[in-house]
C-alpha cells in the first residue's frame, strides 16, 4: 500500500484536529510516544478515539489534548509544545492512518484503524 505524508500548516491545526474528532465512525487508535532518551513507549492500544484537539485559549495555548478510551475508562495525553503535524494518508483512498504530532523532546504517533479490522 501506497502513503503519501502532508504537512499540515500551523494555521490550521485546530480545525484539522476537530475534523478528526468530528468523523462519523470514529477510528480506533493505538498512540505511542518516541523519545530519544527512553524510546517507543505505547501509550493506548486499540481504543475509541474520543477527541484530539489544540488549546487555543490559557496558559496551555498551543498544546494539543488527545482524549482515547471508553466511558469512564478514558486516558488523556497532551503534547505541551508541538512543533509540526504530519498526517500520513493511504495514497488510494486518502483515508488517514497515521498522525504525527513532534516536539523537541521527540514525538507523539497516532494510529488509526476501523473498529472492523481485527
């Protein structure tokens, strides 16, 4: 299968995210935080996508909250100071599969995935 990578502009953070909290069947995620000093540490495997937003407003502006998990059961983690998204498409359907979210200290990869496959 055939990706294509996009960078997407800074100006449009906010509404790209909520685009894709906002998706009809929401994608199932696994997330995973690459540092440079500890590595590949997994953070949600397998869960509902709740929401992925940027603060815009506060002493928190700019920094991006992703929401995983099930009523109840959710896990939250949020990139304080990112510096670029990129968003890694299957080249045939478009559909995202992958979101990169990176900031100094490493970055943050978000993968997602119908609830059908297994």
């Amino acid at each position: 299968m055939a990706h294509s990578n996009q960078e997407i502009p800074r100006d449009q953070w906010a509404s790209y995210l909520v685009g894709i909290s906002q998706q009809d069947q929401i994608p199932w995620v696994r997330v995973e935080s690459i540092d440079p000093d500890t590595g590949d540490q997994p953070l949600a495997d397998r869960l509902p996508l709740k929401e992925i937003s940027l603060e815009t407003k506060g002493s928190d502006s700019g920094a991006v909250q992703i929401i995983v998990g099930r009523e109840g059961e959710e896990l939250t983690h949020r990139i304080l100071n990112p510096e670029h998204i990129f968003a890694e498409l299957d080249e045939a359907s478009g559909v995202l599969e992958c979101l990169e979210i990176g900031e100094k200290s490493g970055k943050t990869l978000i993968f997602f995935e119908s609830p059908a496959k297994t």
